[in-house]
C-alpha cells in the first residue's frame, strides 16, 4: 500500500503504485484535455503529484510538450532566476567494498588505481580547487568501514574547512557518502556539512539487489531509508538521484518524485537538490551493456518534467554531460553546475598517468571553471559562487520558504553578484573579467529592494577594493 508517510521504503516507494502510476500515464499519453489541466495546475508553481507529473513525460502531444518546456524555463527563473550555482567534487578515496555492476569501484576490480587521500594530499587538493576559485566542494568516498570510516570523513571536513590560501575558501562542503546512521548522521551535521547527498541508483527494488549484488549497498531498504535517518540527525538540506540508464527512465522517474513526495509528507521539507546523472563509461564499465539507456532528448524532456514537479529544488548536472547538453538542459531548469571536475582521487593538483587512473567515470565536459564560466555569462546567466544561506542557517524549511516565497531576488540574487565579483577580481581571465563586471553592472539594477540594491553596490565597490566575504 503507497503511503508516502510511511518510513518503510517499500511503502514510500510502492512498486504497484509506480506500475499503476506507469500505466496511467500510458493510457493518457494523448489525452489533451488531461494533459492541459496539469499543465494549467503546474502553471501555480506549487509542484505536480508524480502521477501528474508522469504523464508530461508520457505526453506525445509535442505542443503540449514545448508547453511544458517553456513552462520549465519560467519556473526556474521565478525561483532561482538566472544563478546558476558553481562546484566541484572533491575524490578523497576510492576504496570500496560494495560489488555494483555499474561503477569501476566495485570490489572485484583488480586493475583501477586504489587511492586514498591523506590530510596533507587533501589540504593541496583544496588549495587548487581555491586557486581556480571554487568555493563549494561536493565529498566524494567508496563505501569501506575499514579504509574510509566515519571519523576519516570527520577530519577530513575539518581540514578542507581549515585552509585559507590567498583570498581563497571552501566555505560549503556537501558529502556524498554511502548510507550511514543517525549517529553518524549527527556527527557530520556537528562538523558543518551542507547537502547529504545519497543517489538511489535505481528505485526498482529487484533490479537494485541485482546490480548490487554483494557488499552493505545490497540492503534496499537501508539505503532507500537514508535520508529519513539524515533528517532525524538534523540534516535537513539532503539531495536525491538516480542513475539513468539502469532501469527504465519512466519508473525511475516516478520514484524519485515518490521520494521528494515523502520527505515533504514525513519531514515537511522536500530535497534541497536533485540530481540527474546518466551512466558513463569508466575504467571497466560499458555502458553499453546497459539496456536502459536514454537519448538527449529524453533527458532534457526528464529535466523539464522534474523542474515543473518540484519547482523549489534545486537541479544539478555534472561534467558526466557534454557542453552541447549542458546548455540545452540549463534552460530547462538546471541551476546548479560543475566546472573544472577531476573524478580521480587527487586529480586537482596533477592529471593523473593513464595506467594510474583511478577515476569513477569519464567526464564529457573538460573545460576549466574559468571556460565554464565565461560560457555561462555570454548565455546571461550569473555563475554563483555563494553559500550565504548555508552559513546563515537558512536551510530545510528556512531556505523553501525564502524560495517559495520568491524572495530570491533580494538575498540570493545579490549574493550570486558578490561572489561573482570576488571571482573576477581574484581569479578571472581577463576577458571573463570584462564580460563578468559588464554582466553584474545590468543585474545589479534588476535588485528590486532599493535598500538591499544600496547595500550590494556598496559591498561590490569594497570587494574592489580588497574586502572578501559579504552576504545577505
């Protein structure tokens, strides 16, 4: 029985529900007096149920679905305006003793470069990633009890937070760690952590045991209920995703709105990021011996129906996309991006020999941040370097309500436009530079709060000057 209350997995993700769900949407994939009337309730920007939302992406009606697409476009702007988030992974060990058929950790792998960081290795990865400018790092770890425990995640966090290099800081540190307890879910909200983010793979309870098929990952429901332990260990900013290419993209879809639909029921706030990854080749991982693999178009059609359904949340797409994808699904409602990724364990401070790759997937896009950076200002869009709400306290149902209340324009906005300036003066090209101040000269105008209009104008002549680290 679906009951997205529920704590138990298979009762918060319900397989017969996503089946009839599936269903539904397949018997009205050409209905356009249904179609119209979802369409029309997305328009009030308070979200879509995943049955609504799953017949979008059943939709066949194709302008029906440039609706939606345009519809996509709008929403991301009313919530996140034209910010689009910067960060970087951060590999710290890939040590691992699951056995997924789909990533080049698994334990059986013989041949990949085993690799773990020691502080010091990590305090030079750090000062590379603050030299190109990065200031919000995304922690990356195999799941080993013995190599990579609690306590080394621990430390490591309190040394990335330690390092002051030049006008350089990480000043936001999410993790992406295998499923843990409420105890240790405690612990890494002590140490400061941002977004726990745990991606589901897939939510199809038997293809999940079989592509797992040996190692603590194996446990469906243990890791399905993750987050529901991270938030009763006071993490309340989590991040959701699956692995696209694994099991059919429709079901996945639906799942991973069940999951958003059950954290707002239990916990009053749904995920602060969702993730959109689609399998890529890597050191012993074809992804063409995956069946369930999905074209581009498919994709940005998955991204705009998730941007509708959610329209709080923040989207994120990493260098696993090419350039030419990226863009595209930018517009539809993506607001948070990598740039400049390495995916080996300790890739930043030296490309890693061939015969040495340790890395979790090859990456599409491989342009620096600085590349990425002056793309996205020529698109119009503000390469945000900030974590003013983090650092401020405003997160779970603090940092929705300023989003849902539409008060972007007068605290992230702003805030986007300062740590873009910081960027310009300590790190930019010149070019990026002069695109950059000419870009925060015409945004800084559309501040619609005169007071805070004031105040920004302000602190972008100080950090001119040599003053770091303003925020609403």
């Amino acid at each position: 029985m679906y009951n997205p209350k529920s704590s138990n997995a298979e009762e918060f993700i319900c397989h017969e529900e996503i089946l009839d769900t599936l269903h539904y949407a397949e018997q009205n994939s050409k209905n356009a007096a249904l179609i119209d009337q979802i369409i029309e309730k997305a328009k009030l920007r308070k979200g879509l149920s995943h049955r609504e939302a799953s017949v979008l992406l059943a939709c066949e009606l194709e302008d029906r679905n440039q609706e939606v697409y345009h519809l996509a476009e709008q929403i991301k702007k009313d919530f996140y305006g034209n910010r689009i988030v910067m960060f970087a992974p951060l590999y710290l060990s890939n040590y691992c003793v699951n056995g997924c058929v789909y990533c080049p950790y698994h334990r059986q792998n013989s041949h990949i470069a085993r690799k773990k960081l020691t502080q010091d290795e990590i305090r030079k990865e750090v000062i590379a990633l603050q030299d190109m400018g990065h200031k919000r790092l995304a922690l990356e770890a195999g799941e080993d009890p013995q190599m990579n425990p609690i306590e080394y995640i621990l430390e490591s966090i309190e040394t990335i937070y330690s390092i002051k290099h030049k006008n350089g800081a990480i000043r936001r540190v999410n993790l992406n760690i295998a499923a843990t307890t409420v105890e240790n879910y405690r612990k890494l909200k002590e140490a400061g952590i941002g977004t726990y983010i745990l991606f589901q793979e897939t939510y199809h309870k038997e293809s999940y045991e079989t592509l797992h098929p040996t190692g603590p990952k194996h446990n469906y429901n243990y890791h399905t209920e993750a987050m529901d332990r991270a938030m009763e260990g006071g993490i309340d900013d989590v991040g959701l995703g699956v692995l696209f290419g694994l099991e059919l993209y429709r079901y996945e879809f639906a799942g991973l709105l069940m999951h958003a639909e059950h954290l707002e029921a239990a916990f009053g706030v749904g995920p602060h990021t969702i993730s959109v990854p689609r399998l890529r080749r890597a050191d012993d991982i074809d992804p063409n011996a995956f069946d369930n693999g999905i074209d581009d178009d498919t994709f940005a059609k998955i991204v705009a129906c998730i941007r509708v359904a959610v329209p709080y949340t923040g989207m994120i797409v990493s260098t696993r996309e090419s350039q030419k994808c990226r863009e595209r699904v930018l517009h539809l409602g993506i607001s948070q991006i990598s740039g400049g990724s390495r995916t080996s364990v300790g890739g930043y401070v030296e490309e890693e020999p061939e015969e040495e790759n340790s890395a979790q997937f090859d990456v599409s896009d491989t342009r620096t941040l600085d590349q990425v950076v002056h793309w996205l200002m020529t698109m119009g869009y503000i390469p945000s370097f900030c974590t003013a709400c983090y650092r401020e306290g405003r997160t779970g149902d603090r940092f929705m309500s300023l989003c849902k209340n539409g008060q972007i324009l007068n605290c992230c906005h702003p805030n986007a436009l300062m740590t873009l300036k910081e960027y310009l003066e300590d790190y930019a090209a010149p070019d990026t530079r002069r695109i950059g101040e000419a870009l925060i000269a015409r945004e800084l105008e559309a501040i619609p709060n005169p007071k805070v209009k004031s105040i920004a104008a302000q602190n972008l002549k100080d950090i001119a000057t040599g003053s770091r680290d303003f925020r609403f």
